[in-house]
C-alpha cells in the first residue's frame, strides 16, 4: 500500500511505483463539477489506462475503471470531525488522502 503524494495544486501529475509498475498520475480540480478527478498511465507505455476518474471518499475507485490495477480508496484523514464530505479544492493531501493497493496486496487481503 501506498499513500500517493498529492497537493491540492490545481494540476498535478508525478510518478508513483504500485507493484512492480510505474505510473504517471495527473490530478485536476474541476471547478465546474467541484471534483478532483484523476488520470492514469502507464509509464513505461505511455497507455492511458485511467482518465478523468472521480476522486470520492469510500468506495474502491479502480472498480469501475481499471480493477486490474488493484484497489485505491480516498479517505478523510480528519473522520473524527464528521466531515466525510469529498474533498474540496484545498482538501487533497490534507484532509483527503488516497490509498492505492496493488492487486498482490488485494489478494492477500
């Protein structure tokens, strides 16, 4: 498991290592739909193997996207105060945190 390294910068992208495989992952704040939304690539590819993905708090986000790539889960780091709302646009990294388990650690599971 890792925890992804976001900001809440508008736009973002870096590299991540889940499993054996590097990706390039892109966050945006959508102002109209007041989400963040993410992108997922593989690195050594350049393939597109998740686009505009909605960043919503507990629910497995890769399920409907790309199951194959294990299982990713925002939470509010803050629960204790009640908040559990999605992440607003200064949230992300902060009170928002992302969680990415690679298919090998789903399986053990």
């Amino acid at each position: 498991m890792i925890k992804l390294p976001l900001t809440s910068d508008p736009q973002r992208t870096f590299t991540t290592i889940v499993g054996d495989t590097r990706y390039q992952v892109t966050t945006r704040w959508n102002d109209r739909a007041q989400v963040w939304t993410m992108d997922i690539d593989d690195s050594a590819t350049g393939d597109q193997l998740v686009a505009a993905m909605p960043l919503v708090l507990g629910a497995d986000l890769l399920r409907s996207f790309a199951p194959a790539l294990g299982t990713m889960i925002a939470v509010d780091a803050n629960a204790d105060a009640g908040l559990g709302v999605d992440a607003g646009p200064t949230d992300l990294g902060s009170r928002v945190q992302v969680m990415w388990f690679s298919p090998g650690e789903v399986e053990r599971a």
